[in-house]
C-alpha cells in the first residue's frame, strides 16, 4: 500500500523543487544569506556608533553633559 500524497518529507519536496526549479531554489538560498548578512551589517552598524559622521548636513547642537559628546569624533 503506498503512502498517502499529504505525507510528503519536506528533503521530498526540496528534492523535487531542485529538479524542477533549480533556479528559484538556489536564489531563495542565496536571498536568505544576503538577508542575514544585512541584518549583521545593520546590526553592527548601529552597534559601533556609525551615524557618528564627522561632516554633517545639518547643525547639531548639543549640551556639554550629553553622553553623546564623549563620542564626537576629532578627526
């Protein structure tokens, strides 16, 4: 007696979708890396302080006990 087709292992239907569409496959991998290592980048980023830019567009003022001042750049 053969299984029914609503007990499908998901390596099944991995395999399957390799043979029949190895491009969507392999670009959805490579989609979810890309989106792990934006999400790693940002996340070190904002981390290390990478808005601190010496040059801005606009005037900051900022009062002498703002914690933010220690951090100010002297480039």
């Amino acid at each position: 007696m053969a299984a029914p087709a609503s007990r499908v292992t998901i390596g099944q239907l991995l395999k399957q979708g390799w043979n029949e569409i190895p491009e969507i496959l392999a670009t959805t991998g490579l989609a979810f890396v890309g989106i792990g290592l934006a999400t790693i980048g940002c996340y070190n980023y904002t981390k290390n302080d990478g808005d601190n830019r010496r040059y801005k567009m606009t005037y900051v003022i900022m009062r002498p006990d703002d914690p933010r001042v220690q951090k100010i750049r002297k480039d």
